[in-house]
C-alpha cells in the first residue's frame, strides 16, 4: 500500500504559507475548474459578545487564504458553510469573521446547514445519521479544522469538525450511553459515505482541554494538510503531544480501515513531527474520588459533588455545564454548599447522603426522577436545558449568582470571563479572525 501524505508546515506569513502545506501534499491538484467545493470550517461556539477564538474557530487568515487558492485554480462553485443554533448567529460570524467579505470579493456561498435540508444517510453508526444535503451535493468537502484537544473525544480534527455537518437529533445519538457504540465509535464513521474530505488542519492557535472557550489557548503556527483524513487526524495528534493510540475515534477509525495508528503508513513532509509537537492536555482533572473538578478540591469546596463528565453529555448540556462551574467558582464564599450534587449526561446516578440533587437536563431528568437516593429533587428540565430553571435551582440551593452571568445566555459574561486569561499577550491577535 502507497503510503499517504501529510504536510506539516510552519506558519510564517499570509498566502505563503497555507500555499505551502497545500503545495507539499498536492491538496488541490485533482480539482478540475468545474468541481463543487462545500468548506467547513470550525466554529464550535458563537456568541454575538466577546469572546476568545483562539484555537477555538478556524483563523479568518486560513479560511481566506484556501479560498484564494481555489480561485487560483478557476474554481467559482464554493460554499462556506457551518451548523449554527440559529440564523441569527450564522449571520453575526458570517459578518464578524470576514465571511461576507469573501462573498463580496470572490463569490462564495455562505449558508447555516443547521437551518438547511439534512439527508438520512449509513454511515456505519447503528442508526440513519442526518448529514447535510448541501454538503453531500459537493464534489468534495474542504474540512478546515482547529488543532485543537476535546474534553470528550481527546482531539477534535478532520474527522471531529464533520459532526458540524449533522442535524440536533444526530447529535444527541452520537453522545450513546451505549457502552460500545460511543460517542468515539461514532465520530470515527463520518467519512463514511459523504464526497472526499481534504483536509487541512488550522494549528496558528492551539488549544488545550477544548474544544471551546473555557480551554487554554496556545500560539503554534502549525498547518497540517493531508487528502487523507486519518493521516492528518493521526500527525495532529502527534503535533498536540497526544498518541493516536490514545485516542479511541482515531483507533476505531484505523480498525475499520485495517490500519494502525503509528505512522509506519504515512509520509510526512516538510517539518518533522518531533520538531514541532508540543504536549496539550485535553481533559478537566477531577479529585481522585472523580466528585469535583481539581481546582474546587483544592480551594476545598465543601458540601458539593459534580460528577466527572462523561462522553455521553452532548454540546448544549456541555455548555450548560461549563457555564454551571463558571457560576459555582463565582458563587463560593469559603462557606459549606449544604450538601448538593449535580449530575450530567445519560448514565450517571445520585449519591446517597446528599441533600439536594440537581439533575441537569432531560435525560438526567427523565432517568433518575424517582431514584431512591435523592431526598430533594431540584430539576434543569428541558433539551436544552431550561435557562429558568437554572436560575431557580441556584435560588432553591441558595447559591447567590450575579445576575449579569445569566445574559445571553450565559455566554456573554463567560466570554468576557474567559478573555481575561489572554489580555496582554500580544501573541493572541483578533486580527486573525478578521479580514481586511
Ligand atoms: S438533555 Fe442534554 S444530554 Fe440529553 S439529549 Fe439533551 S443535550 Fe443531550
């Protein structure tokens, strides 16, 4: 078997550089004049207030630069497009990040596949999975993923950033409280059955303990490109500091392809992978009894337990849980919580001995209603859960919170919260996500 190639290429200038990773692995030679493009890029969260982008969304700089290229080459059918909660949100990145600019200049499409026909399709998961029409109409997919570490599925690469392309009720399956058809299981069957994905790997910013704001972003100036998906998933791995083989969606992926996840397949040109690989971590470390996440253990939280997540909590319990830490950290006066536990996703169960038991969506809802070990029930009911009752929980468990956490959302105050971390490092520039 011919060995597949990925490029690894550091990132120095506009243009220049995307030209290079593309060039070294020929990324674009197959593409004749008249092919159909649908590029994806990674725009996990959106809000319409500030937030950090880094090593959370695909750089502006990138997105423009692979357009350019393809208009090198005479290609004019090109979409862009992403799968926003709302309309309202796909326009405001669409604008914000100089998309509509590209539409201006060049002609691209821009569309939210959220809002959008989605086909049934087999990807080899044990249930019909809704991709989007749009995209199985293309040629081929460009996915143009962050290099980035997940919380749940270790990395989040090319094969990762094409679960933007299925609908909600995907979604929720892929997060399975099956124990063997996982949510890894499950990411490792998107390339099944959908146009060729080329993908190249935007790594300018890297991010720990992602995929989203609340991770740890890193200036890499790292591109990886490879027509290959797994090839360029398996040398971003490396490039995070994380072994393929630790990664399940990447083993399974190899399994289904009677592969392995070393790269005795795979050529690598441009830098050495050893050169330029630097160790992200990618998961919130719990207390050795898994009850609280590490920092709350070490400024000794008492009278709270919130359960380590598992892979079963799917995106919107996911924000909503990140926003439940935000709150609590804020929230914690150095007194007793009073015995309360919150529990997330499909499969956990209550504590006995606590006095209040907060079940945080749907799912904990409808599982553990009537479970024997909860003395006082305090529900966050709803799919996605409800926002009311997160504020009524807190009010139940006399968990006083500034109301200000609660705009948009809870995603306003959390941006702003989380760009702390980044003010004064002039290596974080906005200019990346900008055109112009
Ligand atoms: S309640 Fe949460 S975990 Fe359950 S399906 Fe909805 S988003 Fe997923």
């Amino acid at each position: 078997m011919s060995k597949s190639i990925v490029s690894v290429v550091k990132y120095e200038k506009p243009l220049e550089s995307v030209r290079k990773v593309v060039e070294l692995t020929k990324l674009f030679d197959d593409l004749p004049k008249e092919v159909k493009i649908f590029i994806k890029p990674n725009i996990v969260y959106w809000s319409s207030g500030p937030h950090p982008k880094w090593g959370v969304i695909t750089t502006s700089r990138v997105m423009e630069d692979v357009v350019t290229l393809l208009k090198e080459k005479g290609i004019d059918d090109i979409t862009i497009g992403e799968g926003f909660g709302s309309n309202e949100a796909a326009q405001d990145a669409f604008k914000k990040l100089g998309y509509n600019d590209l539409k201006e200049r060049f002609g691209v499409k821009l569309i939210n596949t959220g809002d959008r026909p989605h086909e049934k399709i087999d990807m080899g998961c044990e249930f019909l999975v809704n991709f989007a029409s749009d995209a199985l109409k293309a040629d081929y997919i460009i996915s143009l993923p962050v290099l980035k570490t997940h919380s749940q599925a270790v990395v989040s690469l090319g094969m990762k950033n094409l679960k933007g392309f299925i609908n909600i009720a995907s979604r929720k399956k892929f997060h399975s409280a099956d124990p063997i058809k996982t949510l890894h299981f499950n990411v490792a069957k998107l390339p099944n059955n959908i146009p060729p994905v080329l993908t190249l790997i935007d790594g300018i910013y890297t991010l720990e303990r992602g995929p989203s704001m609340d991770g740890k972003a890193h200036r890499t100036n790292l591109l990886i490109a490879s027509k290959d998906i797994l090839s360029a998933d398996i040398v971003g791995a490396k490039a995070l500091g994380i072994e393929p083989s630790d990664v399940p969606h990447l083993v399974q992926a190899a399994k289904d392809r009677d592969r392995s996840t070393s790269l005795s397949d795979i050529e690598i040109v441009g830098e050495k992978i050893e050169a330029v690989a630097s160790h992200h971590d990618w998961e919130f470390i719990y207390n050795e009894a898994g009850d609280l996440p590490l920092p709350f253990y070490r400024r000794q939280f008492k009278g709270l337990k919130y359960k380590r997540y598992d892979t079963t909590m799917c995106t919107y319990c996911s924000a909503i849980n990140g926003l439940l830490l935000v709150l609590l950290k804020n929230a914690w006066n150095g007194e007793t919580f009073g015995g309360i536990e919150f529990l997330t996703g499909k499969i956990m169960e209550p504590s006995s001995g606590m006095n209040k038991t907060i079940l945080v969506g749907q799912c904990q809802y409808n599982k553990n209603k009537d479970h024997p070990n909860i003395k006082e029930l305090v529900p966050i009911r709803g799919c996605p859960p409800s926002m009311e009752d997160i504020k009524d929980a807190f009010e139940i468990c006399g968990i006083k919170v500034n109301p200000l956490m609660f705009q948009g959302g809870g995603t306003d105050m959390g941006g702003v919260i989380f760009l702390q971390k980044y003010k004064g490092k002039s290596e974080f520039e906005e200019s990346f996500y900008k055109l112009k």
